[in-house]
C-alpha cells in the first residue's frame, strides 16, 4: 500500500499566528509580492505551503532589517 503525503496548507491568519505577526504584515506581503503565490484555494481562501512560509519569513525579516536599520542612523 502506497503513503501519500498530505501537504500541510495555511492561510494567511494562520500564517500570521504560526510566524507571530500581525496578519496586516503578512497580508501586505503577500499582496506587495508576486513571487509569493498560493498553492492552492478553498472557495475564496489562499492556501500557502511550506515555500511560501519561508519566502514570507524572509521578505518580514528583511523588513525589519531596513526598519532597524533606518533607525538606528537616526539616532545618536
């Protein structure tokens, strides 16, 4: 008997929760990204697997990298 492998799908609340971040920050990049799309969709939701999850994570952590970084050159 062949396993198949049920991929592991969210939506961007749920992306939002798992990452710990507003879900305005990940609708907005999700929106502002077209290199970020949903494998899938469930009536008007958009499912996001485990690539997408990453690409996310990186794209916030950059933003908070150009964030802290106009920042910091303003203080001091």
């Amino acid at each position: 008997m062949e396993t198949i492998e049920v991929p592991s799908l969210r939506t961007p609340g749920r992306l939002a929760a798992e990452l710990g971040v507003p879900l305005h920050r990940i609708l907005h990049v999700l929106n502002t990204r077209p290199h970020i799309q949903p494998v899938a969709k469930a009536g008007t939701l958009r499912l996001y697997n485990n690539a997408a999850v990453a690409k996310v994570r990186h794209e916030l952590n950059a933003q908070d990298a150009r964030r802290s970084s106009r920042q910091g050159g303003q203080r001091g």
